[in-house]
C-alpha cells in the first residue's frame, strides 16, 4: 500500500462545501459553528483522514520532538524497563516521552496511536509481543502509512512487522534462541521431561519461545513428543494456577522434573504453587524463567533466566529512528539475550533421572 500524501485543509474544506476558514474555525473550537456544519467538516476530516494542524507542523520543523509509547500494561517489569529505556534515551536527546496503556485492547490502541499522530508526535513506539492476526497486520500497516504521511515514524518494539515493506522500523530480541539456550541448560543438568507453562498460541514472542524449548529437545534427540506445552499465558497469577492444575494432573511430578516459564512473573507463581505442595526447588522440581526482571535474583531460590535487554530495547528504539529516520523505514535490528545461572536448577532427584 503506498503512503499517500498530507491532506490539506483546503481538500476537507472542498469535500465539506464550506470555506477553509469554516474548517478552522470548526477544527479549533473556538468560535460558533452551527451544529450541521460542524457535523460536515468533521465527517469530511474523518473521510480523509486529516490530522488537524499537519501543514503548520511540516512549516516548523515536522511535529514535536516527542515521543509515544504504546504499551499493554504499566505494571509488568519488562515493559516498565523497555519504557524507561526509551524515556533515558529520548531525555538525553531533549525529547519529551508520553506512555499510553491499552490492556491488550485494540481499539485503545488505534484511538491513542491517533491521537499521537494530532498531537504531533514523531515517534510512535509500540512495544510487546502481540496476536498476529490479519486484523492486527491491518492495524499496523495502517498506523505505519499513516504516520508516515504526517511525517512521523512507527517503531515496532519487540514485535515483528507483519509486513517487511511497510514504512516501520523494526528493533527485537532474540526469543527463539534464548528459549532454546535455557532448555539447552537444563537439558545439559540431565533434566529430559521438561514442561513449558506460559504459552499462548498466537503471540509472536510466546510463540517464538515454544519454538526455541521444541528445538531444543529435538536437538538432543528427543521425539516431538516429549514437548508439554500448557497454554495459560503470562502474569503470576496465571502460573500458579496452571502449576497448581499441572501438579494435580501429573500426580505431583510423576511426569517432569522441570519448568520452563514463559515470563519470570509466570515462574514466580509456579514457585508459589511448588511452595504450597511441599515440594522445593531445585531439589524436587528445577524451575528456569525468561526476561531476568530485577525481583528475579530475589525469588526464593534466585532464578536461572534468561536475561532479556529490556532497557536496551527501549535505548536502542529511540536511537535508531533518530539516528536515521530516511533509512529506519523497514529495517529490522535484532538484539541478542543469554542466559543468568542461579539456583533454582539442579540435576533430577535421584530414581526420576532419565535411564
């Protein structure tokens, strides 16, 4: 899909009937616009997709050195860190950040991506994996174009681009390869019934993780088979319930002897649920996570996970598009994890070892 050029303010004066001058008037609120001509413009600017004040913009430099940050949650440690990356990033460069929330809802997301791009923001950072559905490649072929066209960039944070031809900047991490390095490690510590509890199928980053923890245990010569993916997203909440049903079902841990978590939120309520059954780690069950958030090393036992570059991420979203905004449109920049050994791995409980 091509970018379209800026609309102007003429063209929604045209396709209204009225004066350019009744567009500003209507557009800013300020004066007395009878209700069926201010329902025409607006209709008209809708129609077109005018950003209001986009001409006076491109004459004063572009927009607002500011930039937007769309996040799922506020709450969660990695997005706190990928946003305080971007805010540390964008201070040193005399930029302004403003953060959204949208709670996974996609209509949140439009509205204050939208909004971002009236309010003259020349950064739109969306960050997190996400569904990638055909509604979801619509969304953000659209908020790239868009963007775009007003002279703004889109930057798509820990996701991919569902299209490599769209004008946005892509910067992730590796989420197959650190799954598949963590496995590998309890792999190597004689653990061969390894559960994935975090799953949620659809999820770019998730998705990613599974594959790496299946291509893990393919690569030491175990059969697609003994791969045991429970799907009950991420949060802390969500792993001690699936832990909890997991014990229940196996008999204890008649079935595994290690947990690989999607997210290190997912392994602290799997190590609450192991707690609450009398059982320990590693001693019973070895536990590993993913993200290295900073409560991690605090768990009880600390927590061997991945370490992400959550805070780089946010850095490194900033400085690319600012450092090359003609050539950012489309590129992709992957950033590497590895792996924080701590104590909560050890080899299988003596009688539970693999023959």
């Amino acid at each position: 899909m091509a970018a379209k050029g800026r609309v102007t303010i003429r063209e929604v004066a045209e396709r209204a009937g009225v004066s350019v001058a009744t567009v500003s008037r209507v557009l800013s609120g300020n004066y007395p616009v009878p209700s069926a001509t201010r329902t025409r413009v607006m209709r008209a600017a809708r129609a077109l997709d005018y950003v209001a004040n986009a001409h006076a913009r491109a004459l004063v430099g572009g927009g607002r050195k500011m930039v937007a940050v769309v996040l799922r949650q506020v709450t969660s440690p990695f997005y706190a860190q990928v946003a305080e990356g971007v805010e540390a990033e964008a201070a040193e460069r005399g930029w302004v950040c403003v953060f959204g929330a949208t709670a996974g809802d996609p209509q949140r997301e439009m509205d204050f991506v939208q909004l971002m791009r009236e309010e003259g923001a020349r950064l739109v950072i969306l960050v997190g994996g996400v569904v990638e559905d055909d509604a979801y490649r619509e969304r953000v072929a659209h908020y790239a174009h868009a963007l775009d066209s007003s002279g703004a960039r889109l930057v798509l944070c820990g996701r991919p681009a569902p299209d490599p031809d769209i004008p946005a900047l892509v910067v992730e991490f590796d989420n197959e390869a650190g799954a598949r390095a963590i496995t590998g490690h309890l792999l190597s510590a004689g653990h061969r019934r390894i559960a994935f509890l975090g799953g949620l199928p659809g999820n770019t980053a998730l998705d990613a993780r599974v594959a790496g923890y299946r291509a893990a245990l393919a690569e030491h010569g175990l059969p697609p088979e003994a791969a045991h993916v429970v799907d009950c997203g991420l949060g802390r909440a969500a792993g001690h319930r699936a832990m909890t049903e997991l014990l229940k079902s196996t008999g204890d841990t008649g079935e595994f002897t290690a947990v690989f978590a999607g997210d290190d939120m997912v392994a602290a309520g799997a190590l609450r649920a192991i707690a609450d059954a009398g059982l320990r780690v590693p001693d019973d069950i070895s536990v590993v996570g993913y993200n290295d958030i900073p409560l991690a090393e605090d768990f009880s036992p600390p927590l061997t996970t991945v370490r992400t570059p959550a805070e780089e991420l946010g850095r490194a979203a900033v400085r690319i598009a600012l450092r090359d905004p003609e050539h950012a449109a489309g590129a992709h920049h992957l950033l590497g994890t590895h792996i924080v050994v701590r104590d909560s791995v050890s080899p299988p409980p003596p009688g539970r070892a693999p023959k």
